[in-house]
C-alpha cells in the first residue's frame, strides 16, 4: 500500500498538496527535507484514509463476507456466479463431476 500511494504522490500526480509532480529516485533523493516530508505526510494520509474507509466497508458487509468464507471453506474454489450467490446467500448448484 505505501509503494502505491508513495507513486500516487511523487510520480503521478495525485495530491493537491505536493502538487502535479513526478519524482523518480534520483529526483526524490536531492528533494528538501521539507519536500520529503510532504511527500511522507501525503502518503500517510492516503493510507489512513484508505485503511479507514476499508475497514468500514468490511464491518457493512460483514455478513455477505462471512457467507463468502463459509462458501469458500465447503467448495475451496467458486466461480463469478457462484459468488454472486453465496454473497446473496443464495444455494450453489452444481452438477456432480464425479459420474
């Protein structure tokens, strides 16, 4: 996560703080201790809002998540619809590929 949200910063562009920028290593390293540190500090930032907005997605779905995971433990191997399904709570059919 920090490798990307670092390359959303420096090389991509993608905060209001540092600005439209793109840093490759070397460039980086001849930055100011107070760019580095913005750079950091933006970085920090998109992960803490990440991790939040994650978590909350994760505690709103709980219960299609554990209906997955119940899914995923009695088949070890589900496929689009069949997930579409257990997340619906929905019984998987399948065909006996044993006969």
């Amino acid at each position: 996560a920090t490798r990307v949200s670092t390359a959303m910063v420096s090389q991509f562009g993608m905060s209001e703080v540092v600005g439209l920028v793109n840093y490759d290593a070397e460039q980086y390293e001849r930055l100011s201790t107070e760019g580095k540190r913005a750079v950091e500090n933006e970085v920090r930032v998109i992960n803490e809002l990440s991790n939040l907005r994650v978590m909350k997605l994760l505690t709103e779905h709980r219960e299609e998540l554990d209906r997955l995971a119940k899914a995923l433990v009695e088949y070890e191997t589900l496929d689009k619809n069949e997930i579409e399904r257990a997340i619906k709570g929905l019984p998987i059919e399948r065909d006996d590929v044993s006969k």
